[in-house]
C-alpha cells in the first residue's frame, strides 16, 4: 500500500469477510481465543486459576476457527477443553457460553441425527466434569437441559428464516419469469400482427399496381383509381402499423396506449371487398348463428382469413380465384380458405405466415390445416372453440 494511501472501510472489510467465509471462521476463532483468555486472566485473578485454565480458554475459542467446515470438531474441541477445565475444579467463567454457542453452531449446520447425539454426550461430560471438580450441585440439571434445548430452539428459527428466504426468493423468480413470459408473448404478438398487416397491405397493392400496369394505354381512370386504392391501402397499413409500434415505444412506461381495437370477423367483406377492387375474385359464404363470437376468437380468424388471401395474392397466380368460408356451430367456428391456383409444389413448408395462423389457432385451443386441396389449389382450415381454452 502506498504512503498515504487510504485504508479498507468497514463496508470493504464486511464484503471481504462475507467472500472468504474460511479466513473469517479463522479470524473469529483467533479474536474469540484471545478475548477468553483475557477475561478470565482479568476476572480471576485474585482467585488463583490453575496454568491449565489458560490452555482450555484458547482451545474453545480456536475451536471456532472451522466452525463451518467443520462443527462436529468444534462442539468436540469445545466440550474436551471444558471438561478438563471443570474436572481441574477452575471456577465458572464465560468460558462456559462457548459450549451453547458450539451446540448452536452445530444444531443450525447439522441435522438433528448429529447434534443430539453429540449434545448429550456433552450434557454427560460437562456434569461429570464439574461434579467430580466442585461436588454436585442442583445448578447442573438446568444447564444440561439447556444444553439440549438451545440447539433446537436455534436451528428451528435459522431453518424457519431460511425458509422464507428461498420462498419469497421463489416467489421473485416465479414474478419474473411471469413478467419475461408476458412481455415474449406481447412482442409474439405484435411480430404476428405486424407481418399481417404488412403482407396484406403489400399484397393488395400489388394486386393494385398490376391493374394499373394492364390498363395503363386503354383505362386511364382505371389507372388513377388503382392509384387512389393503392393511396388509401398504404395509409391504413401505416396506421396499423402505427398503433402496433407505439406499443413496443411505450415499453416500459407507466401509461402505455390503449389498444387499437382489432379488426374482427364483421370486417371480412370490407376485407374481401377491397381485394375484389383490386382485381383478385373472391367470394365469402357466412353460415353464422347464436350469439356473438368473443373478440379474441373474432380477431384470431379475421387475421387467418386475411393472411390465407394475402397468400393467395402472392403464390396462387394472377388468375386464381378463392372462396372464403365463415361458419359457425356446436360452441365452434370454422374459417376456411379454398382456391384454384398452383397449390402446393412440394411439401408444405412452416414459413411466417403459416406459423402465425398456427400459433393463433393453438392459443385459443383450436386446430389449423393448410396444404393442397384434392381438387387442386391450396386450402387452409382453422377450428376455433368459441370458448377458448
């Protein structure tokens, strides 16, 4: 250290000792040899201890220089050196205390099946020891049975506190990973939306674009329509997207947005609608009854219906056409997307959308289809329980 140099603080110290539990178990058992020494040198002087007194003080206090590693040697170290010193007939002393303290040590590291044992046996010893010094006395019964008693009073409330740590520590990790599970499946959800919107929104531009581009000689107000239509496709698309990513900005903040409220299944035609303007053929059958459906149930085919389309727009060919199927029964609806085009070249692989739709399908309990239909094209099926589970 250098001249001048400030010294460790008391905070340091603590942290050092809490990081080398060994030194400190050692430094204790040198501090408390030393201190036992001393006090009884200093108490009983005028009393003439025998030179074997001195020996006894420093081994129950080094004793508890591995207390840690290991108490069952500590307690041993203990209870030999007060029985030497009590059969010497050396008079009391604190001394004494560190045969409690010893019991405690043990009984709190240490199962019952350990510390009894050793704790009666030290109960036997001590008594015997201090009977065969000074005579007997009545004193002795009390201080062996509290030699029994302290151990477990002490090790069941360390126990006790010990365990409501690790359960409010438990309770901590459950909060945490509850909160970490609530924010993966907002961000899962915002992802879904996001590609939905966004390949809706291109898909139907495209759509757009390529009637502009046929009739761009032949149809000029065709052309200025598409161009509004591809207008007003892009605005929506942004505000959607808007709303989606002012819910990831107001992470974290103490009074997120609401929610825009989700579009549902009321809204198919305007969505079948739209893709008609933009030249795809489709048409919608609605078998529904009962009441209405929940919003998340409503939500979820709306969004599988509208990524099914965009599918279509983007793989089927320029002149598929597709049927959309909305139906309701027995506690379920049902959505279903048929169309004429390619279909399936090869196996059907798992990309964004398909997982999406899946994804919602299961979150409400439900079941999702996709693949080639028997008469050609490409079908897509979803179940959803009207009461998710």
């Amino acid at each position: 250290m250098r001249a001048g140099a400030p010294g460790p603080t008391l905070g340091e110290m603590v942290a050092w000792l809490q990081r080398n539990p060994a030194r400190a178990d050692a430094l204790l058992g040198v501090a408390f040899a030393v201190v036992l020494v001393a006090i009884t040198a200093l108490g009983f002087r005028d009393e003439g201890l025998d030179p074997i007194a001195y020996p006894c003080c420093a081994v129950a206090g080094l004793a508890f220089a591995v207390r840690r590693r290991w108490p069952v040697v500590t307690f041993a170290l203990v209870i030999a050196a007060l029985t030497v010193f009590g059969a010497t007939g050396q008079p009391g002393g604190p001394v004494y205390l560190t045969t409690f303290l010893a019991a405690v040590n043990l009984a709190v590291l240490r199962p019952m099946r350990t510390w009894l044992p050793w704790t009666a046996v030290a109960a036997v010893a001590l008594v015997g020891a201090n009977w065969a010094g000074h005579g007997f006395s009545l004193h002795l019964i009390p201080v062996a049975v509290l030699l029994l008693a302290a151990p477990k009073l002490a090790g069941d409330a360390v126990r006790a506190r010990r365990l409501r740590v690790e359960t409010l520590e438990a309770r901590v990790s459950l909060a945490e990973q509850e909160t970490l599970r609530r924010v993966a499946e907002e961000r899962l959800r915002i992802a879904r939306e996001v590609h939905d919107v966004v390949g809706h929104g291109l898909a139907t531009i495209t759509l757009r674009a390529g009637v502009a581009d046929r009739l761009a000689d032949r149809d000029p107000a065709e052309v200025r329509a598409s161009l509004r239509a591809i207008r007003q496709v892009s605005k929506e698309s942004l505000a959607e997207l808007s709303a989606l990513l002012g819910v990831l900005r107001a992470e974290g903040d103490d009074e997120a947005p609401e929610r825009a409220p989700a579009p549902d299944l009321q809204a198919l035609p305007r969505l079948v609608d739209g893709l008609r303007d933009a030249g795809m053929d489709v048409a919608l059958d609605v078998e529904t009854t009962g009441a209405a459906v929940p919003e998340v149930v409503a939500a979820a085919g709306y969004r599988i219906v509208q990524e099914a389309l965009t599918n279509v727009a983007r793989h089927a060919g320029p002149d598929a056409s597709a049927r959309v199927r909305l139906t309701r029964r027995d506690g379920v609806v049902e959505v279903e997307v048929r169309d004429d085009g390619r279909g399936a070249a090869g196996p059907v692989r798992a990309g964004g959308g398909l997982t999406g739709m899946r994804e919602r399908a299961a979150a409400l309990g439900g079941r999702l289809e996709a693949g080639g239909a028997p008469s050609g094209g490409f079908r897509v099926w979803a179940s959803l329980p009207v009461v998710p589970r």
